[in-house]
C-alpha cells in the first residue's frame, strides 16, 4: 500500500517528508496502457511521470491548503505537456500529453525542454473559492541561473522552493515500473507560516538561505540515497540509513491513493461552453460525442437525445419514463 511519512528532526530547524507510491502508481500506469487513445508512455515518460506524482504528493503534504496541487511542465519536446494533481486528502492522478518518438534513455531536457523554453507550473486551486478569487500560479523556467538545462525535476523543483519560498530544500526522486518514490528534506522557515503562495518570502528566511549548518549536514545525508535504494527499500530502512545519528521524530503515516475527479456532469458542462452549433456539427459528422479523460481512461459518450437535453433549459426537458419499452 502507498505511504507517506513526514518527520522532524528534534531540535533542528529541518522538517522531512518520504512517499513511496505504489498501488496508487500502479494504476495510474495500469490505466494509461488500457487507454486505447492513447497507450502505455514510454519507460522514460512513465519514470518522469511517477517522479512528478511523487513530488506532487511531497509538495501537497508540505502546505496547508484545502485545495487541489497541480504540478505541470510544459515545453517544445516530443512531452508537450506533463501533469500531476494531488487533492488534499492525498487523492491524486497524472496524465502527459506525448506528441511525437521519445529518445532512448532521454532525460527532461529531451524530453521537454529541447530550446530551452520549457517552464514547470505549480497552481494551488482552492476547494471553496471567494467570488471572484483565481488559483495561484507559480512559474519557474527547466533551466538555471545561467541558463543551463536542468537535467533532473527534482533539480527544477529545489530551484522553485528556493525562489518562490526562500527555503533551502533537498528533493530525491526516482521511479520505475512498481514504485514511484521521494525524499524531502527542508530548512524550517525562520518566520512566516505561508505555503506555496509565497507567505514565507521574507529578508529573514532569505539572509538564511544556505548558512544552515544542521540543515546543510541533513541534506548532505539525504543527497547520498540513490535511485535504487529510494525505490527497493521500505521508509524504516531509509530513515535508519541515512539518519542513525540524528532523533527523528515521526508523524502518523498518510495513504496516498489513485482518484480521478473526472465525471458526466463535468463533460457536460464542457459540451455546453463549445455552444449547441459545434456539438450539432460533431454529432452530424460522428453520430455522436465522445469525450475520453486522459487522467483515468473513461470514456464518456453523447447522443443526439443526450445532446439536446444539454441545450434544454430544465422547465423545457420531456418527462422521463419510468420504464424502459
């Protein structure tokens, strides 16, 4: 079963979290090899796509917010698209949108970033919105300060926490055909108790950035776990390994899980926003619609009659039998 742990390091200013996501990830690719509009990704989409639920189930778990993480990268690679969603109660779900032959053995640069215009987006869209409030977004480049391709996401990520947060961070992130994993390791804030939004962003937590010798001793640590290590052995494992000299105080253990929010109702309403005139013109050429979600597979199929019935205002649609002849 797929677990999340986070842990402090008592009476240090440094804060971790480790997922290892496996029925949750299974299906996930289970899913995705189903679809027969699209097919399964190639090894190297589905290892960046289970490092992206991965991350997307450390960041979620990091915040207080009652509200969906989505975590995107986009670019000009044969990936056109990437995306990662984890709801509050560690539901989530990913889907990559893959337009053309993947190299092999192609990392993010190729995969994404090929002119080094790919950007990677994290949005918090809040559950119960304000009227008239929009989802936050923050956007960071796939490169550097110099303008270097970053070749790893978790590389991408550190360099947005250390932007948007002001907080030295240390991610590992692997994934293959069973797990996909993470280990994140984060300097405490030295004021503020924001979270993506940016709350945390002060002088303070900025003077402290890389001066945190307990902090830069812990991620040392933690930056000596491989890819293999992350993915085969279970949390105790890991946490004893890497830290046997340190207290480490643990928190109740969470269950990430696949869920996809996808519905009738959903579809519906996104038939409704192409207007009566674009859905008539698909049901003249097709006989039907069919919508298809890319996160889970389903299929969702619209007759002429269920069409009408979109464009019916409530006090127009004819009485429903209540049997079938």
């Amino acid at each position: 079963m797929s677990e999340l742990h986070k842990f402090l390091f008592d009476g240090l200013p440094v804060r971790g979290i480790i997922v290892r996501l496996t029925d949750a990830w299974t299906e996930v690719l289970q899913r995705r090899q189903l679809n027969t509009g699209t097919g399964p990704w190639a090894p190297e989409v589905a290892e960046l796509m289970g490092q992206m639920a991965a991350a997307g189930a450390l960041m979620q778990s990091n915040i207080k917010f009652n509200g969906a993480l989505v975590l995107q990268i986009f670019g000009d690679g044969p990936v056109k698209v990437a995306v990662a969603e984890v709801q509050p109660d560690l539901s989530l779900r990913a889907t990559a949108k893959v337009v053309g032959d993947v190299p092999a053995g192609a990392r993010l640069p190729q995969m994404v970033n090929v002119g080094n215009q790919g950007r990677c987006a994290i949005t918090l869209d809040p559950r119960d919105k304000f009227p008239g409030q929009q989802p936050y977004q923050g956007v960071v480049p796939l490169h550097g300060d110099r303008l270097e391709k970053l070749e790893r996401l978790s590389e991408v990520l550190e360099h947005y926490m250390l932007q948007s947060e002001q907080l030295d961070t240390k991610l590992i992130l692997a994934a293959d055909e069973k797990v996909a994993a993470g280990l994140l390791i984060q300097r405490l804030p030295v004021e503020g108790e924001g979270n993506l939004a940016g709350s945390f962003v002060s002088s303070a937590n900025e003077d402290a950035i890389g001066v945190n010798e307990d902090y830069n001793r812990i991620a040392t640590l933690a930056a000596s776990l491989t890819a293999q290590e992350l993915l085969e052995l279970d949390v105790d494992t890991v946490l004893r390994r890497l830290f046997w000299d340190e207290k480490v105080l643990r928190f109740a253990p969470q269950t990430p899980r696949f869920a996809c929010s996808c519905s009738r109702d959903r579809v519906s309403s996104m038939i409704r926003s192409l207007g009566q005139q674009e859905a008539e013109d698909i049901l003249a050429e097709r006989g039907d619609i069919e919508v298809g979600c890319d996160f889970c597979g389903h299929q969702y199929r619209f007759d002429a009659v269920d069409a009408a019935r979109l464009f019916t205002s409530p006090g127009d649609q004819p009485p429903v039998p209540r049997a079938v002849q």
